[in-house]
C-alpha cells in the first residue's frame, strides 16, 4: 500500500472508532445516562410516553446514523482545513454519505 492508501485506511478505522465510541456513550454508558433521563422527561411532557423520539435516543442505529453523519463531515472538514489535500480522492459529495452510513452500520453493529 502506498503512503496515501494506508493515511486513507487509517482514517476510516479512525473514524469507525469514535463513531461507535460515541454511539455507546450516548445510548449505553453510565456517564450519560442523566442526559439521557432529562431528554426523555422533557419529551414525555412534550410527545407522550410512546413517542418515537424516546426510542430514538435509546437505539444504537439511530443515534449512530447521525453522528457517522457528524463524524465524517467533521473528518471532510478536517482535512480540508489542517492537510494539504483531501484523504480520500473522490470529491465529499460522493464519499461522505457513502462512507457515512458504512460507518454507522460497522457502529452499531459492533454495539449490539
């Protein structure tokens, strides 16, 4: 593998990482967990007791969609701002969904 090849590889699994750690800390970890009550309180009073919005803060899919979302735009921005060039050559509007939702079901399927 070439320089630029093992730089992209590194990336991605770097990427696969903090999405599924933070996939975790949002709907699993103990730390979180009081975020976790007053969101769902606060949405009870507003949608109900079976809104969907409280299985969404509790489902490692869902959380982990957005922020593999958030992760990969942060990395495309990154990049951009702090190296030379793009990791990735494909132009962001191409590998950013693409790698996005690749790493939200590598997340969440480490999750459960």
């Amino acid at each position: 593998m070439t320089g630029a090849a093992t730089t992209a590889v590194l990336a991605v699994l770097i990427l696969f990482g903090v999405t599924a750690r933070l996939t975790r800390l949002v709907t699993e970890d103990e730390i979180a967990a009081p975020l976790r009550s007053a969101i769902g309180a606060r949405i009870i009073r507003a949608r109900g007791p079976r809104s969907m919005w409280i299985d969404w803060i509790r489902c490692p899919w869902c959380v982990g969609l957005w922020l593999a979302f958030a992760v990969t735009l942060g990395m495309w921005g990154a990049e951009r701002l702090l190296l030379d060039g793009p990791l990735l050559p494909l132009p962001g509007w191409l590998w950013v969904p693409g790698l996005a939702l690749t790493n939200n079901y590598l997340a969440a399927r480490w999750q459960t």
